[in-house]
C-alpha cells in the first residue's frame, strides 16, 4: 500500500467513530521512531496499527499509571518489552480470575471513557484485548521494532 493510500485510510479510519469515545491504539514502528513525527503524521511514520481498543478504560488507566506518567495527554508512548509482558501477564491473569479485575486491571471512571463497571462489558472488552495482546506477544520483533501506545477521547 502506498503512502498516500496509508494516509486516506488513517483519516477515514480516525473519522468513522470520531464519536465513540475512548480510542487507544497501539502502533509498530520502526526501531528509533521519531515520537514527534509519528504525532504529525502517523499514517506516514507507523508501519503497521497492531492493535486499537475502544472504550477499555481498565486498560487504559494501565498506561495512564504505567506508561504516561499519570498524564492523560493524548500523545504517542514507546512501550518497552517488559512494561508489554506485564500488561499482557495482568490481562490473562485477570481473565483467568475474574474476582481479581478490581485488584489488577481497575478502571477509570470519567466523562466518555466506557463503563467503570465490572460486568459482562468488561470482561467482554479484555476478550477482545487478549487477542491483540496475543497476537503481538506472538509476533512482535522488539529487537527491531517500537511498539507506540496513544490514546484519545
């Protein structure tokens, strides 16, 4: 796909749930991504979306607390190797134990960021996680690649 057929894919993309809330995508870049640029221009920069997640506040308040500080920015994050094993380790231990989601997983409450209940909502959104989390923990080259985390809402 070329670039400028990337680039019109990112912005239908980005405009057919422009309303939805709480959008967290995860990004495979090239090793030594250039943070800035990939914010300007990440249909260009990125070369590959691995992952997007709506509406997962238990998972987002993760990278909130783990990645970004506990600044709610909307920028672009590198995710190391460890800080990516340890969220996919909590995300199948809690799918394991579901008594355990409000101990390991939390959620977020706030104004269009998805239920902060644990209900079937919940556990259906970590489902989905868990299969892009799976993929990734299967495929992904940290050796060559940066994986990049950003949210918005």
């Amino acid at each position: 796909m070329n670039l400028k057929q990337r680039a019109v894919d990112y912005v239908r993309s980005t405009m057919e749930d422009s309303n939805m809330g709480l959008e967290s995508v995860l990004y495979k870049c090239d090793r030594g991504v250039d943070l800035k640029q990939l914010r300007l221009k990440p249909w260009a920069v990125a070369s590959e979306v691995m992952g997007r997640f709506k509406k997962t506040n238990q998972i987002h308040r993760w990278f909130l607390e783990n990645i970004q500080n506990g600044v709610d920015d909307g920028r672009f994050y590198l995710v190391e190797e460890y800080q990516f094993k340890k969220l996919y380790r909590l995300c199948t231990t809690v799918d394991s134990n579901p008594e355990r989601a409000e101990e390991l997983l939390p959620t977020l409450k706030g104004f269009d960021i998805g239920s902060a209940k644990y209900d079937e909502v919940y556990y259906e959104n970590l489902s989905k996680v868990l299969i892009i989390l799976r993929h990734i923990n299967n495929t992904f080259d940290f050796n060559n690649n940066d994986l990049v985390y950003s949210s918005s809402h």
